[in-house]
C-alpha cells in the first residue's frame, strides 16, 4: 500500500488558535479603548453642563466674563466634537475586529472539525484492523484445531 501524505492538521489548529487569541486580545483592547473615550466625552459633556447650569445668573458676571465662558464653552465644544469622532472610530475598530475574531474562530472552528474526522477515521480504522487480527487468530485457531484432532 503506497504511503499517503499526512498534512499535520495539529500544527495548522495550533496557529489558527494563536491567531484566534490574538484577535480576541485586539477585540478587548480596542473595547477598552472605546470605553476610555467614551468616558472622556461623558466627561467633558459633564463639565460644559456644569458651567451652563452653575448658579451664577449670567447678569451678574462681566462682559469680560461673559467672554471668557462663552470661549471656553466653545473649546469644550470642539473637544467634545474631537472625542466624538475618536468614539466613532473606536466603534468601528471594535466591530472589525469583532468581524476578525469571528472569522479567526470559523477557520480554527473548521480544522478542529478536520481534526475530530481525522480522529474518527483512524479510530474506524484502529478498530477494523483491530477486527482483521480478531479474525485472523481465530482462523488459525481453527486451523491448527482441524491439523490436531
């Protein structure tokens, strides 16, 4: 019987694991980051509120004043914008690699299934050959029986 090539499935499953954990750790950092951005918009959100919301009654302040705030709002406005666009990015970062780690785990999810074939077949084929030496030792069980009666 001719020698049939053996392509090591172990190795191929072994890499599409690492690559596998490697997305799911780009997945979590990229979450972390989103979360980190999101929480610097809430922030700033937070302090122009509490500038709009202060108990100072705008008569009471100067033009300079006045000025002053109206600045400072505007900044905060544009800092808010800024982070804005960084939570989208990180949104969109952790959907592709939401997208990779899906795609990793289909191609690890198909060799292990190769694997667990492969396995079965030479566990069939350990027991049919197996049932070849079975049958074997009983033939020549009863042929050594009908040599000595």
């Amino acid at each position: 019987m001719a020698k049939q090539f053996q392509f090591s499935l172990g190795r191929v499953f072994n890499y599409r694991k690492k690559v596998e954990d490697l997305k799911a750790e780009d997945l979590a950092r990229s979450k972390i980051r989103k979360k980190n951005e999101e929480e610097k918009l809430d922030n700033i959100e937070k302090i122009k509120h509490d500038i709009l919301d202060r108990e100072d009654p705008l008569e009471n302040m100067t033009l300079n004043q006045l000025q002053i705030s109206s600045d400072y709002i505007l900044q905060l406005d544009d800092q808010i914008d800024d982070v804005e666009k960084r939570v989208l990015e990180a949104k969109t970062e952790v959907k592709e690699n939401l997208d990779q780690l899906s795609n990793a785990s289909k191609d690890k999810k198909a060799v292990e299934k190769l694997l667990e074939r492969r396995v079965k077949e030479r566990k069939t084929l350990e027991k049919k050959l197996e049932m070849k030496k079975i049958d074997e030792i009983a033939i020549r069980r009863d042929l050594n029986k009908g040599e000595n009666p």
